[in-house]
C-alpha cells in the first residue's frame, strides 16, 4: 500500500522507474477504469464519410444494432485510419437528439415548422418545377436558341460526392435549368 505522497504521480515518476512520466506512473485508478468506446460493440462495418468529397474510410461500431462509435478505417487508401474533426464526430448525423428525419415545410409567410409527409412533399417540388419553367421558360435570347430557365438554380452541398453531382447535372441540364453550383467551389 503507498502512502498518499508515494501515491503521487510525480513521487512514482522518480520511484517506480518511470523517470519520462509515460507508463505506469500516469496511470490511476480512472485510467485503469476506462474502456474503448468501441469495446461494446457486436460488429462492425465498413463506410464512407458523408461529410465531404474526401471519402475517407470509416468503421462503424454497432451494438444491437444501434451505432455506438465511428473511427477512421486504417484499410481505407484514400485517408489510412484518419478522420478530420467533422467525420470523427459522424456519429452525431446518426444519433443526435436533434437529428430531422421528417420533411418540415415552412409556408409562406409562415412563423412555424409543419411535418409533410414524403409523397406530397414530392408532389409539391415537382408541381414548383413545372410551373417555374412554364412560367420562365426561354427558347431564344437575342435571337440566339437558348431552350432554357433562369427561374431554377441548384447549389449542391460539399457533401455529394462525384456520383450524385454527375446526376444532379444530368437533371438540371435536362430541366433546361443552367445555374448549376456547389458549396465547396463556392
Ligand atoms: S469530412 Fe473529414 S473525415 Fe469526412 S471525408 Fe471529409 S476530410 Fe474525410
């Protein structure tokens, strides 16, 4: 049993052959108490973080089938283990109590947040494009065909990766809209 002063990190730094204070002697009870965030787990998966267009690797850690933790993927070529500080805190886009997974629609003019349902939220995007391009629809310009709207602008998220950009390209270009931008050339 060490007495108080002998049970003092810096008395064991000098005692107990620990002289650069990076083993035993910065250890205590705490310490020996703490366990990984990621010990709980029952599988784990492999992903990529949504974040940005790096595409760096993850594991997800999932415990009855909730996730519990997310680090980096050592296996991953493009980021060899790392996170940045967005993707090691990833796991709050899964588990944050303020988290939106319904549709929320605030009308014109209006002070409050309503719920919709998918389908009419759909219907009412799809009833906006319609009516935009009858309404600002332009064969020409200055005599020149143009077949175009500049009442429908997109600005992408740094989130969407190649893929989904390409997509998002392809259907604006084909809605006639020309405006088309994202957040991380921004
Ligand atoms: S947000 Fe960070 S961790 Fe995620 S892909 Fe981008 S650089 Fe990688």
């Amino acid at each position: 049993m060490k007495t108080w002063l002998g049970a003092w990190p810096v008395v064991r730094q000098f005692t107990d052959g620990d002289p650069f204070g990076r083993g035993e002697a910065v250890r205590s009870r705490q310490t020996d108490a703490l366990v990984p965030r990621t010990a709980s787990a029952d599988r784990v998966v492999r992903s990529i973080c949504p974040y940005c267009a790096v595409g760096c690797g993850q594991q997800v850690f999932v415990e009855d089938e909730q996730v519990v933790q997310i680090e980096g993927d050592p296996d991953s070529p493009i980021s060899r283990g790392r996170l940045c500080p967005k993707g090691a805190a990833s796991k709050q886009l899964v588990t944050s109590p303020s988290r939106v997974t319904t549709v929320r629609y605030r009308r014109p003019h209006g002070t409050e947040w309503e719920d919709l349902d998918l389908d009419t939220a759909m219907d009412m995007v799809a009833d906006r494009v319609l009516e935009t391009r009858r309404k600002t629809w332009q064969d020409e310009v200055d005599g020149k065909r143009v077949n175009r709207t500049m009442g429908i602008a997109s600005l992408g998220g740094a989130t969407l990766d190649n893929e989904e950009n390409y997509l998002m390209k392809k259907l604006y270009t084909a809605m006639g809209a020309v405006q088309v931008e994202n957040q991380a050339r921004i």
